[in-house]
C-alpha cells in the first residue's frame, strides 16, 4: 500500500470517535470479520488506528478504498460540513429521463477528467437512493488534495443536489457542468439555504416535514397560556385579545404546525421593487432601475426561532 494512502487511512481512523468506529468498519466493508475480531477495540485509539492501518496494509488497501472509508466518515459526521442546495432545470417540454445510475457516474468522471488532468472522482449509493460523490481536486500540474474534497449528494430522478462548502470556488463551474451534463439538465441554480444539517435541507426541499393544517371552523380547544388580569379592565378588551390569541396561534400552527422544525441555519431573502411616489421630483422618484437588497437570517435554529415570533407578537 502507498505511504500517502496509508498515511491518508490514518487520518481518517483517528477523526473517527471510538463509539462509532466500529460501525464505520463495517459500513466500509474492506476488513473482513475474522481480521476485525483479532483487533483489541479496547485499547487506546492510537494503538488501535496503528493496529488497524496495517491491517489495511496486509490487504493492499488503494486510494478508492481510501475515499470510500472517507465517505462513509463524512456521511456519519454530516453535521460538521456546511451544505448548499443547488436546483436543475431541464429545458422547455422536455421530460423526465429513466435515470442509469452507471451511466451517470461514468459520464461524471469523464466530464471532470478532461478538463482537469488531475482529480479523484468517488461515488457511493446510500439510502433512498441518493449518490454520494466525492471528489478531491488537483491541478495540471499537482496531485489531487485528498483532505480538501468536496461532497455531492444527488437525489436521481429529482432536481436537487447539496453541495458540501467548498474552499476550491474555482472548480464549483466545472463541477455544475458536470452535474448537468451528466444528469441531462440544462441549468443548475444554488437555492438560498445553507445549514450544516443536510436532512433538514433535504426535508425542506422535499417538503417532507409534518405541517398540522386545522381548518377555521375547527372545534378543537386551544391551549391558553395563563395570564394575570386586571380585575378591572374592560370585557371587550378581554375578549378582543383572546380571540386575536386565537388567530395568532391558529395561524402559526398551519404555517408551521406542531412538529419540530427542520434545522435550518442561514437563509437569505433577495427584493427587488421599483419606487413609486405620488410627489413631484425627489432623489427616487426618476429612477428607472429598481431598488435591489438582500435580507440574510442566520440563527442556530432559524425555522424554530421565526415559529416564535409570532406568539410574541413580533
């Protein structure tokens, strides 16, 4: 086995807590079960990763079988890259293609292996069919950097991909064109949401989280919240407030309903208005082009902290 492989093995292994190593083992599926059961998963994690490389070493372990162990890794430890939606489009009446998993990869790989000599292109398929791709990205001139990669999560038959941040921004092109060529679309737009929970963006673009509609006429009591009153204050003031509560709450849980959130950390709002005035002159009112400005929300829980507001009368 090469040294840079070994070396890169080694790497991965002691990133891994010990309380999932084992399960990552056997996920990668490289070390049989008889050579595993010789190993002492007890002792400390250095010996253990040095006792685990050799073994790697004995089986001649290659750089595919590298990337793989790093995607399951990254697969289990999602939460600690950031990841962006990305939408494609296929062009005017056309229709959805039967989609060849195969033929997808291959063209994949040529497609990045052509414009760019050096670059190392991995894929595994996980649940609900979904194509992990991995590629580590090199130059005409250096070696592909195994510990820069970028991660791709497909979702054939639909048109959206998550895209791990990534420091290379000048192969993001290169890695769209590939994306549409290969998956037969004809334009690839990045959608405004980044968090680092990639289910949570899965569920939102799915839309596969559990909304609770009630409908207006709906006789099911709702939960008030305890509040001191006045003795003396007026009746219809009372009532007015309570059946503005109501609505508030009525509406916030057929926006949102009672489920918890998807974990959404950053999003952004683009606006784009022209101005109109009823005055006379003034800065604005001759202007042709319209206003433009973004809004960007980020909050350790953005979903669940605008589900708040509401009730807080924001």
């Amino acid at each position: 086995m090469d040294e840079t492989v070994a070396e890169f093995i080694k790497r991965i292994f002691l990133k891994i807590p010990m309380t999932n190593i084992m399960t990552i083992l056997k996920a990668w599926d490289f070390l049989s079960e008889s050579q595993l059961q010789t190993v002492n998963f007890r002792q400390r994690k250095e010996p253990l990763v040095q006792e685990l490389v050799l073994l790697c070493e004995e089986k001649c372990a290659s750089l595919n079988d590298a990337a793989l162990l790093d995607i399951i890794y990254i697969q289990v430890h999602r939460h600690q890259k950031l990841w962006d939606v990305f939408k494609m489009n296929k062009g005017p009446g056309e229709d959805v293609d039967l989609f060849d998993i195969e033929q997808f990869k291959s063209s994949f790989t040529k497609i990045l292996q052509r414009a760019l000599k050096n670059v190392t292109v991995s894929f595994r398929d996980a649940e609900e069919n979904a194509v992990w791709i991995r590629i580590a990205w090199g130059t005409h001139h250096t070696k592909p950097n195994q510990y820069k990669a970028t991660y791709v999560v497909y979702y054939p038959q639909t048109p959206y991909v998550f895209m791990s941040l990534s420091r290379l921004k000048r192969n993001i092109p290169l890695l769209d064109q590939a994306l549409m060529i290969a998956s037969k679309h004809h334009q690839i737009v990045k959608i405004d949401l980044r968090s680092r929970y990639l289910d949570s963006l899965k569920a939102i673009v799915f839309k596969q989280y559990n909304q609770f509609f009630e409908t207006h006429n709906s006789t099911a009591p709702l939960q008030e919240t305890s509040l001191w009153l006045d003795t003396n204050m007026d009746l219809r003031v009372i009532h007015e407030n309570k059946i503005e509560k109501e609505r508030v709450q009525r509406v916030t849980r057929e926006t949102f309903g009672d489920c918890p959130q998807p974990r959404l950390e950053f999003a952004q709002y683009k606006l784009e208005t022209k101005f109109k005035s009823n005055l006379n002159g003034g800065i604005l009112a001759d202007r042709e082009e319209p206003l433009r400005c973004m809004i960007k929300f980020s909050s350790p829980h953005l979903l669940e902290a605008l589900k708040s507001l509401a009730p807080a009368g924001k």
